[in-house]
C-alpha cells in the first residue's frame, strides 16, 4: 500500500497494491494496521455507497460537532475528481483544498479527516462510490458550503454546464460561514494521534 502526502498533510492518498491476472484481478482495500500507521487512532463504523451519473457533483459537505465525521473514500466503478476543503479556523492551510482523482482501475482511496468539507464530481459515465466513516450519519448536523464559492475556486475539471447538482447543493452556504471547527480542536495530531 502506497501513502501519498497530497497539498494538504492532513488530507492523505492511499494506493493499494493491485494483482491482476487473466481471471480478473485481486486487491486489499482496507488494513487496518497500514491505516492505523499512516493516520493514528480511528473506528470506522459506518459504511456508505452511492452511483451517480457524469457530471453529478456531490458537496461540498460535512456534519458539525458533535456528530463530525471522517472518511476513508474510494471508488469501486468509474471515475470521480474527490475534493476536501480546510474549513479549520486557524489552520496553515485554511481555505485551501486537495483535489485527487480517484479511479476504480488504480483502486486508489482519500483519508478526509474530520474539519474538512468534501465533494466529488463524476468524470465517467457512472460511478459508483463508497465511504467509510468513523461517526454515524446525523441529518440534524449536516452542513455544507457552495461547490462554486470563489475563496475556495475549486476548478472542476469539466464544463460548468455539464454539472448535475441537487436542490440542496444549489444552495449551499458561503465559505465563510462554516465556523464549527477551530485548528487548536480538529487538528489531526490531536484527534488521531492519542
């Protein structure tokens, strides 16, 4: 398994091995030592799988405390540009966002920690997507920011009218309003490293 740093430290790649052969092929897509290693202490306890056609963009979203989630996100059919955004008051790297093509061919997978937003578009006919997540869906505490908001100038990689999005993701909050996470509490040497 090859653990990728991308522009974001918290925010991690993962790219297992992948055996393939003429009868198809055989990967190992969850470890829990190797992930342990690479992230600190984590239960993931919930898993979630959604398909989506092209041009369907999911986000950007996250649940406020204290129903906050991370995700380990990965791509079993199809292609999707996968997204996280810093929305940790304070952070070094706030505002900023990591942007990682996952593809179901090279298996690969995004840790998102918690006090980040995440989205991702699809770049193939369908995809088929899946998220393990370390604290249970809370609908009362889901939140979100505008996929287009321009402090965060996310470029998508597709035409603009191209892009499916629901009613709610329409009309998602400014940037600016996602102020549920301060750095000094979602900092991830201290949420994973205990």
């Amino acid at each position: 398994m090859q653990i990728k740093p991308t522009n974001i430290p918290d925010i991690i790649e993962f790219q297992p091995k992948v055996y393939n052969d003429e009868r198809g092929y055989f990967v190992e897509t969850f470890r829990h030592d190797l992930f342990e290693k690479a992230i600190g202490k984590v239960q993931l306890i919930q898993d979630n799988e959604s398909m989506s056609t092209y041009g369907t963009l999911r986000g950007l979203h996250f649940q406020k405390p204290p129903f906050t989630q991370s995700k380990l996100v990965r791509v079993i059919q199809g292609r999707v540009l996968d997204v996280a955004v810093d929305i940790r008051l304070g952070s070094p790297t706030y505002g900023e966002h990591a942007s990682v093509v996952l593809d179901s061919k090279i298996k690969n997978q995004l840790w998102v920690p918690k006090g980040f937003a995440h989205g991702f578009l699809v770049l193939s006919e369908i995809a088929v997507f899946s998220y393990k997540c370390d604290n249970y869906y809370a609908p009362d505490y889901e939140s979100g920011i505008l996929w287009n908001d321009p402090k965060i100038n996310i470029d998508w990689n597709i035409p603009l009218q191209d892009i499916k999005l629901s009613d709610k993701d329409k009309i998602q909050n400014r940037f600016e309003s996602a102020r549920s996470f301060k750095y000094e509490q979602f900092n991830s040497e201290i949420l994973y490293k205990k």
